[in-house]
C-alpha cells in the first residue's frame, strides 16, 4: 500500500516553522515570478553563536562529531543537494562515514547492503523494495545514495515498517499491537516525554485526524518512529562495523529540531555521544497539493509557543532568502 498522505503531509509540515496560507487561487504576477527566478541569498548560521559562519567551518565542526542530523522538508531539492554535499565533502576529509536514512524500512536493509557493495544499482534497489510506494519522492536521495557507495560507507535503513506504525497511531497505540508488530520495534521505548510531547502538540493539530482522542496514539507513532531509528543506529555504532564511524542521518526536521525525537533516543542509548544537527529553511518551497491541502488546516506556532520549549531548534541553519516577496 502507498505510504499514508497523512504521514508524509505531517512530516512536510514539522519540518516547517510557517503558518499554512491558501495561496493555490492566487495567480502570480509578473514582477512575483521575476523575483522568484532572481538568485537567492544563502548562508550558514550558528545558531549558538548567533552568527553566520562559512561553509568550511561548519564541515570542519561535522568532522568531529559522531551523529551528523540533516533535517529536510522532504522534496525540497535544495536540500537534498546540501545533503550529498556534505556526505561528499566528509568523505573527502577521509571521515570515515555510514549513511542513515529515515526513507527507508529497517526490512529492507539487505537489500541495501547489496547495493552499497555494488552488487546492484539505485533502479534495482528501489525496485527490490518497492521503494516508490512507501517514500513518494525517492530518487532525490539518489546523490546522497550514491556520495555515500562511492565513499565505501555503510549505509543504513532505519525506519520501522510504515504498517506498523500506521496501526500504533490508529489502534490505540504502542500497548495496543498484536504481539508479532510490538516486537517490530524495540523493546524499550521512552513513551512518556514531556519536552516531545510539547512540541508535538504545536504541530500535531495541522492533521485534520488529530482530534483530542486520537493524539495520543499519534504522539507514540511519532515516538516509535524516532525510537526504531535511534535503536538501529546506535547499535550498529556501538558494533565492530560501526567503531570510529561518523553517521551522516537523513530525516525530516520534525524528528530531530531541538535535540528532540531521534537525537534524544540516540543519547539515551549512547550516553556522552558527540551530536549536531542542521536545518535547512523551507523559504517557500514546501509545494502543498490539493489532496494535501485536503486533509490539513491551518495552525498558527507563534515565536513564543517555540521559545517554552526551552532548547535551541540547531547547531546549524542553513538559510535561503525567500524565493518571492510574500
């Protein structure tokens, strides 16, 4: 079955700090479309120092650390650019690298083996898998895909079966799974999290399904996702295979602004692990679809509900200026 809209129109939206606005009947005027084709300003912001820096430095800073999160908009082309980038440019340090990605099911990890030995190429593994219908837009991670094999790097599948988290957050949640999908994910699991559930409950009501009862079972769909990456990662870190690798992780924002989601689960199962995370502006380029427009609705998260949260949103922001004034 195809990956649920909902899923992947909730995914869009966490790793986005905008209000939605219906912008689908207004037609674009000519001085707008000259704007959006004009280049766009981009930089590198610490966001601890609260001060751009040059793209050197912040690889020079990735080299160090252990866990590298790059939180996308998912389809957001340029990010997906930046993303192989910075695999490239750390395999070029002679960092020795292992690719983690959210796009694809822990199941189909020998199959992704294969292709990081050569023995296959994207179009079989995605084939093999049947890729195109549980991630929507996979060929943009192609670059990274291929960065990574040419580096000789690892590279790892680390989401848990979509079904299963579709059941979690329909079914009642994680207490409610048959025996045969519980043990799908890992045995344990940090449900009760009230920083994350803070933060979820800012970005959650955007889904049209998210009533009052059905937001729990949401919150832990959420939680298992980031616990199944988190539990795939750090064990194969904490293998012989993994000894001395600095995992580059691809995922949605969501999972990872603030420290929260996967970052936190790594942590807890790797105490004193050296982490970064970066994030990349949206400036207008999250595409909304009708059918996504559908199934949403607005949700204003004003600077003050984000600032309770008490953390950082990221080490790194990589910032593009707005492709049209809005």
């Amino acid at each position: 079955m195809p990956r649920p809209l909902s899923l992947f129109v909730i995914t869009v939206l966490f790793a986005t700090s905008v209000v939605m606005a219906d912008e689908a009947s207004t037609p674009e005027k000519p001085e707008a479309k000259k704007a959006a084709d004009a280049p766009r300003l981009q930089c590198w912001i610490d966001l601890y120092q609260a001060e751009p820096l040059p793209y050197h430095a912040v690889l020079a800073d990735l080299a160090t650390a252990r866990v590298v999160y790059l939180g996308e908009s998912h389809g957001v082309v340029r990010h997906h650019g930046l993303q192989e980038r910075i695999v490239a440019d750390l395999a070029k340090r002679n960092v020795p690298l292992v690719l983690g990605l959210e796009q694809m099911e822990a199941i189909d990890q020998p199959h992704l083996d294969r292709y990081a030995r050569g023995e296959i190429d994207f179009e079989e593994l995605a084939n093999v898998t049947d890729w195109s219908h549980t991630w929507s837009n996979y060929t943009d991670y192609r670059p990274a895909l291929e960065a990574a094999r040419k580096a000789k790097a690892p590279i790892l599948a680390l989401n848990a079966r979509a079904t299963t988290i579709r059941r979690v957050a329909r079914g009642g949640g994680v207490d409610k799974l048959a025996p045969e999908l519980r043990k799908e994910l890992p045995e344990e699991m940090k449900l009760n999290d009230p920083d994350y559930m803070k933060y979820l409950n800012l970005r959650m009501p955007v889904h049209m399904a998210a009533t009052r009862e059905r937001m729990r079972p949401m919150f832990e769909a959420q939680m298992a996702r980031d616990e199944m990456m988190a539990s795939v990662l750090a064990t194969f870190l904490n293998s012989e295979a993994g000894k001395d690798r600095t995992a580059v992780v691809l995922c949605g924002g969501g999972h990872v602004c603030f420290g929260l989601g996967t970052p936190d689960r790594v942590r807890r199962r790797m105490p004193g692990v050296k982490d970064r995370i970066i994030l990349m502006t949206s400036s207008g380029d999250v595409k909304m679809t009708p059918s996504m427009k559908a199934v949403t609705r607005p949700v204003r998260v004003t600077h003050d509900d984000l600032r309770a949260i008490g953390r950082p949103i990221a080490d790194y922001l990589h910032v593009t200026s707005l492709k049209k004034d809005n």
